[in-house]
C-alpha cells in the first residue's frame, strides 16, 4: 500500500464519537469545538520500538493499544475524561495496519475520537499520541495540590511493566472529589512520589510498603515503573492502600520508618 | 544532564503567551481554557532525522525551526491564528539542548505557547509536533470548498524544498475574507492540487504553469514538495499567481492546456 492507500484504510476504520470534532483525518488539521465551562487537558506521549516496547514481547497490536493508553493514563491523572486524539507514526508500511488495529481498539474501548495525525516511513515504529480530555473548568487534580495532615495513596499492587496497560479512568469521578494531587506512576513510585511532592513544595512520611504484584519483589514495587495506577493524596479516608502522609518539610524528601529514601527509577537518559 | 535536568532546562525556557495554558511543563498534561466562539484547529507533524532533515544540511536547532513551522504552516492553510504547542522529542541526549532552541526561537517568533511535551532517547532525533491554533466557530478553510469557477491561486514561487520554511500566517486574514479552500504545498503541487479536488469533488482546468523558484525547473516547480507555500481557490481576483480554475468533472482530475496531467509528489512510502 502507498501512503494514500494507507491513509484511506486508516480513515476509514478511525473511531469517531460525538460532534465536536468536526473535520477529522484528511484535511491539514482538525477542527474541534469546545464546550462551555470546560477546560481542555492535553498530553503527548512517545511508545517508541526499542525503548518503549520490544515486538519480541509485544505484537505490534499490542504495542498500539499500549501507545493510546499510556496518554489515557496521564488523562486519567488528571482526573480528566478522555475525548479525542492525534496520532502520528513512523513505521515501516508493513506494520501500519497492524498498530493503528490496537490505537483503535484502545480507541473505541474508551470512547476516544481518532481526530488526525501523521504517518511516515521509518525502519522501526516510533509512534507519539496526543490525547485531549475534558475537565469541569478549574477542576483538574494537579501534582501541586498536596497538602501537609492529606494521605498518600496508591491504587493498585505495583512492581513491574504491563504489557496491557489499564488506564484508571474509573477514577476519574472519585479523583474529582476527593484527591487534592494526583500523579500517574510511569517512572517507578518513588521517583513519581518525588516529582509530586516537589510540585507540592511538601515531604512525605511513610509507614506501609507499597503492595506488590504477584511475582514481584518489594523492591520491585518501589521502584519499577510502568504500573499505570495512579499515586495521589487526599485527607479523606479512602479504600486504597495508604502509604502514609503528606508532610511540612524540605520539597520532595521521603522518610520511611524515618529513614530518608532517595528515589530511584525510569530515567530515559541514564 | 539528566532527565530531569534537559525537563528543567526545557521548562525554564519554553514560550509562553497569554493566560489560556494556565498548567504547562511539569505536570502529567496540560490545561487549556478555550475562548468563547472560537474552533481549535489541531495538527501534528512529525521532523525526523533520515527523512524530513539530514544534519549535513541542517543545524539541530535550523531542524528544530523547521518542525514547528511545517506545524504552523498546516495552520495557515485553514486559516487559523496559532496558539500553542506539544513538542514530543526522542534524540541524543546532547542534541536536545540545541534542537529546542531552534523550536524556541520559531516558537517566539509566531507567538506559540510551549504548553507541554514528552523527551526520550533515540539514536536519532525523532521529533513529533503537535500544534493548535483559533479561528472564529465555523471559519476554518477546508480543502472541501472549492466550487467550480474559482480562481486557483498558488502563494508564492516552487520548486525546491525550503531550509529555513517561512509559514504563511500572514495570509490568515486575507484566506478567512476570499477563500473557499486551501492546502499546504508540503507534498509538490500537482499532489496537493489533485488532494483539495478530491475532497471539494472537482476538476481543474489549468491555463498557467506556477512561478519557479530561482534556479528550480518548470518540472520541479510542479512536483516538488515542502515549499510552505499556499495553495487555495477563490471566486475574487487577488494579486497571485492564478493556475486556472475549477471545473465541474471527475473528482481530482487536473487539466493543463487540455492535456490530463498525472500527480506526482512525494510519497513517502514509495
């Protein structure tokens, strides 16, 4: 198939849910119009072969529907609701079809319009997605809001990738309610933990271990990135693990039984 | 330097304009308040190293100039006023630094918010860029427009790919007033003129060859791509260069001198 061919197979099988994407794939840009009172919550995300996932564990399927749900997830960390996405790919023409089969699995199995992207040519799939999602205006649950008394939880057992991510957009009400800051765990609990109590110029002190999945050691739970549950805080009392609480003190320490743990996890540079 | 410190580095001097991105660098997404009345037109493009630059003949920073402006020109061709942009980067370590300056610089220069972004490692830069622009609800310019009779205007002289691409977002206002359609000549003209009549389903009867660049051939003034320049049809007589017009026939069928004339451009899965 030429480019033509290929994008025409894509346009064709694109989700597409409600009207406010008005002009989606096959014109220079897309055009969407907003609502009242909301405001729009965006990420970009890579999920590149070699570094973000490997065909020998993945299918390029696989690789795909991972590609949209690693955005979901930083949506979900917002507490936002998902609502449409670009998607540009560089891939080698034989595995197109393959990959955009799982965006669009992903795509349709959490509502999310297919509004445009970018396809070229490369010897390896390098994909980038941008996500948009909604949020009642001024609602959004950022990392900054932590404060010193709130309860640090986590949402599920951590310890090491998931080839099948699940985006916790389940939450997203609850997080609304509840959660003062909210972060998604990419980069291993400790490191993400650090990033949000910096943002909240706060400290933590814990007293429980993160749980574990099974087959995973607790180092693994505390460091391994790639969960995709969340880690956020709150001052009510919630059925999540709680790991302990927010704390005045040096932006972004973390004491556990009162020793001070440096964080260690997902650095893409190291 | 570190994830964390190119993100800090990054962050410290990224653009920002106006007050609509009110999260930008640092959190999970970013947050954006939409105005009232107004459509966001969205486009994502990719820059990659091997294939949209080499490094032979582009500085890092030139090549990162050059991804946001292949964005803004996406923008010009609906008409839209830019706002702001995802910047998603997978390259050497010691290359970000000189790539985002380059994406800075245009960045400042069209008045672009960098409201967020994702950075990782590649052997190559690999650069993806999403942008998103205004136009009054309902106005952007679609390739869908073009009625038979209208003039068809080309912007500017063709024939080679452009460095340093000069995006025409001076032309916003004059497209959103004239216009009936428009395309960016990212792909070679007889290329993007045979996509806008397909989509407005019309012919083109071409009386005039487009003006070539100094030192281009008349051929490649016709097929060659990436010269950031406009394409677009209008009722009105308007000081560009007029190939013809747009006639009542198969959809997509290009007519010059009488003779059917056959697409040619670029094709990146070729």
């Amino acid at each position: 198939m030429n480019e033509r061919e290929l994008v025409a197979w894509i346009q064709k099988r694109a989700p597409h849910f409600g009207q406010r994407v008005s002009v989606s794939i096959g014109d220079d840009c897309a055009v969407y119009r907003p609502g009242l009172n909301e405001d729009l919550v965006l990420t970009t995300d890579f999920c590149n072969e070699g570094r973000h996932f490997n065909l020998g564990d993945y299918t390029p399927a696989d690789a795909g529907f991972k590609a949209l749900a690693r955005a979901l997830s930083d949506l979900a960390a917002m507490a936002a609701t998902p609502d449409f996405a670009l998607v540009s790919l560089a891939a080698p023409a034989d595995r197109v079809r393959e990959f955009m089969t799982g965006v669009f699995r992903c795509a349709k199995k959490y509502k999310v319009t297919i509004a445009g992207g970018d396809l070229t040519k490369s010897d390896r799939i390098y994909c980038d997605i941008t996500c948009a999602g909604l949020v009642p205006r001024g609602r959004a649950i950022l990392r900054s809001g932590a404060q010193p008394g709130d309860n640090i939880y986590v949402t599920g057992p951590l310890g090491f990738w998931k080839t099948r991510p699940v985006p916790r957009l389940d939450l997203v009400e609850l997080l609304r309610a509840k959660a003062t800051a909210a972060i998604d765990l990419s980069d291993g609990l400790l490191m993400d933990l650090e990033r949000l109590l910096f943002a909240s110029q706060v400290s933590a002190s814990l007293t429980q271990a993160p749980r574990a999945q099974r087959g995973a050691t607790q180092r693994q739970a505390w460091q391994e990135g790639e969960s995709y549950e969340l880690l956020f805080t709150s001052p009510h009392k919630l059925p999540f693990r709680a790991l302990g609480q927010v704390t005045r003190g040096q932006a972004g320490a973390i004491y556990y039984d009162r020793q001070r743990l440096t964080a260690a996890g997902w650095d893409p540079f190291r």
